[in-house]
C-alpha cells in the first residue's frame, strides 16, 4: 500500500491505497458505473454472490487502510480519490 499525498499541494492529506486485485477493481467499478448488482454479474459472467463477495473484500481492505467505505457513496469516493475513475467517466 502506498501513500499519497494532496495532489495540489495545499493539504497534508494521505491515505492509503488499499492493494485491491484486478478483478476486485472491474467488479468495483462496474457497479459503480452501474445500478444493480445483477447486472454487474450478468456483464462480467459471475453470480450475485461472487459480486458481493468482491464487494464485501473491497470494503474490508479500505476499512483496513483507515478508510472505510460503508455505503457507495463512500466507495466511489474512495474510487476517486485512488485515481480508479474519474469524474468525467461516472
């Protein structure tokens, strides 16, 4: 995990960045992208469970970082802040 500091300078802010796996950060950012767990499964050819499954370690690894994300609003804040997406591509 590393840490990062405020881009612009003007801030002591860091965090860390949890190590999620590839797959963990596909699942992460298609139901981001998307509104339904079923249909991240659907789209990326795996069950309800294993989407919530990479959800759950998702969250886990963050909450492990000092930074949790309890809801998704928090982790597409998480997912900005880590540079995973952009504003533009939500």
């Amino acid at each position: 995990m590393g840490v990062v500091g405020d881009r612009y300078g003007d801030m002591p802010n860091r965090y860390e960045h949890p190590a999620l796996s590839r797959r963990e950060t596909e699942v992460l950012l298609a139901w981001i992208r998307c509104d339904s767990k079923t249909d991240v499964a659907g789209q990326l050819y795996i069950s309800l469970g294993t989407v919530n499954t990479h959800l759950a370690r998702v969250r886990e690894k963050y909450a492990a970082a000092g930074r949790p994300a309890p809801t998704k609003a928090t982790l597409v804040a998480r997912a900005l802040q880590d540079g995973l997406i952009t504003v533009d591509a939500l």
